[in-house]
C-alpha cells in the first residue's frame, strides 16, 4: 500500500470519544455560534434509523448477475473503532458510521441486501481482491498503484485536518502557520509525509523547524497531549478529527489540505478490477447525490464539507511517488 490509512483503524478514538458523551440519542448536533465549545451529540446507539433508499430497476439491473441473483452485497469494512467512519455501538457488538450508512444506500438503490464483514484493514483489500467480499467501504484512498488491482467509485474527499486545542487561536493554510509549533501525526502516515514536507519548505525559507512529538498509535494519547497544551497541533484524517471536535467541545479543527497534500485526493467504494460492479456503484451514488439523501448520511455525521458533486468511476489517483 502507497499509503498508510491505520491512522483511521484506532480503537481508542472510539473511548476516547465517547467518554464525553454524557447522553447518546441523539444525531450530531453542531456547535452554535454562542457557545462554540459545546459538545456535539452522536447518536451511538445499536438503533440507528439509517437514511435509506429506494430500489431503482436501471441501476440495480447493471449488478453483475452472480451478485444480483445472491441477493446480497457483502461489504468490508474497518472492524476496528474509526468514528465517525466505522466503529462499535454501545452494545460493542453493531457497526455503526458514515461508512456503513452510504454503503447502505448503495445496497438499497441495487435492491440487495446489505451483508457487513467487519475486518481488518489489510484484509479488506485481500478479500475484495480475492472476490470474498464484494466492495470495500474503509476510507480508502484511490491511487494509481491501487488501480491496477481495484476499480474505483468515488463517494467523498479525502482530506487531512489539523486539531488545535478549541481555545487556541491558531490558523493553518499553509506551511509558514506550522513553523516553530509543536506537532503530532502518526508516523509512517501520509500525514507525517505532508508535514516532513511542509517542514523542509520551511527550513530552506529560513523558518524554524517543526517539533514533532509522536505518542505511538493510540490516539487518546494525542488528545491528551492537545489538551494540556504540550502539543500545539494534531494532525490526521478530518473525519475523524471532526468527529472527536464535534463530542468533546475541547478540540477544533483549525485548517484542512487535501489528502495528498498539493495533490487532491479521493475516497471510494473499492471493488475488484474487471468485475463489472463499479458502474452499479457509482450510479447508486449518483442517484443519491441527486435525491439529497446522501448529503443528509454526510450531515449526520458532520462530514458535509467531504461530500463530492458526483461519483467518478477511477478518476487520476495520487501518484505512486506520493506515500
């Protein structure tokens, strides 16, 4: 893999989270301009009232017989806690999220039933390669290395967030706004690439070095770090960033880049290549994106601003130099 998503596989976002949450029955509630700092609230209960769809007989008669007269469509997805994405209602058991919701749309517009195989991140690509399961939904980045095994059908933008404590008056739009801060990101993420090469702009213009700090995989470690102010940034993928922003009321997202840094990248439904399912996909996300229904799952979940004006089917990847 060019890039390295297991930024988005960590368990502890989830606890960490979720420990905020004084009452979960609710869908996310924004933060309001007189109280910017309170707590968003998440429906994370295993009753979700998913936005559902119609099934549409054109689209749904483009579904490769095989999987058409299964009846089913089996979906990989992350079994590991990435919220808002994928992740573990409260009774540990259902997985709930963004990721689950628009795959749900997918499988009612092709009239199947939506067949969830949690896994882990590196078996989801083995077992959409191998045809066990049919699509992946996990975040996944499209990339010209990955195109040469995996059709591709966009469904939102890949984008990278830095998280500032929510009384911090930071402002990030660019490489000179990180000079000289204390920083934390994943290491080996395409994350930390964007930030070693933002660090170097900065020392050939003769700003001062970045200090990074790295707390290993668990993401409660970065939040704490953030909020008792030995870190002035945390940088990762915005859904999750926006989601722990949206619960805690400690935390905002103070600038975002596209997820290949100057190159802009995308999320798609991941299928096999040649396998004949990616037009279904990608007409099932544009029916979607049309009926308004697919901005209300985004809406949910406070991932409005990733939402794309229709589905490519593998568009220009980032390059196999980026990662």
């Amino acid at each position: 893999m060019p890039i390295r998503r297991r930024t988005l596989l960590l368990p502890a976002v989830f606890a960490a989270a979720t420990a905020v949450l004084s009452s979960c029955t609710a869908e996310v509630a924004p933060k309001t301009a007189e109280n910017p700092n309170q707590p968003g609230r998440v429906n994370t209960s295993p009753e979700q009232n998913r936005v559902r769809a119609q099934k549409v007989e054109e689209i749904a008669n483009l579904v490769p017989p095989e999987i058409r007269n299964r009846g089913t469509l089996v979906v990989s997805v992350s079994g590991q806690g990435s919220p808002p994405l994928s992740f573990r209602a409260d009774d540990d058991r259902t997985v709930i999220g963004v990721e689950i919701d628009v795959a749900q749309l997918v499988a009612d517009v092709l009239g199947l039933r939506l067949e969830l195989q949690p896994t882990s991140w590196e078996n989801i690509f083995l077992s959409v390669r191998s045809g066990q399961h049919d699509v992946g939904f996990s975040n996944i980045t499209v990339t010209e290395e990955r195109k040469e095994i995996y059709d591709f059908a966009t469904y939102r933008t890949d984008t990278v967030a830095f998280l500032a404590r929510a009384d911090s008056p930071l402002v990030v739009k660019g490489p000179p706004d990180i000079a000289g801060r204390t920083v934390s990101v994943s290491s080996g993420t395409n994350q930390e690439k964007i930030l070693l090469d933002w660090d170097a702009r900065n020392r050939a213009a003769g700003l001062a070095p970045v200090k990074f700090q790295y707390y290993g995989e668990n993401s409660a470690d970065y939040y704490l770090a953030l909020r008792s102010g030995r870190i002035d940034l945390y940088v990762g993928p915005n859904p999750t960033l926006s989601y722990h922003a949206t619960v805690s009321g400690e935390s905002r997202v103070v600038g975002t880049v596209p997820g290949g840094g100057e190159f802009p990248a995308q999320i798609a439904a991941t299928t096999r290549k040649g396998n004949g399912l990616v037009t279904a996909l990608a007409r099932a996300i544009d029916h979607e994106i049309a009926g308004g229904r697919y901005a209300e799952v985004l809406g949910r979940w406070n991932l409005g601003n990733e939402a794309l004006p229709a589905s490519q089917i593998n568009p220009p990847g980032l390059p196999k130099s980026v990662g």
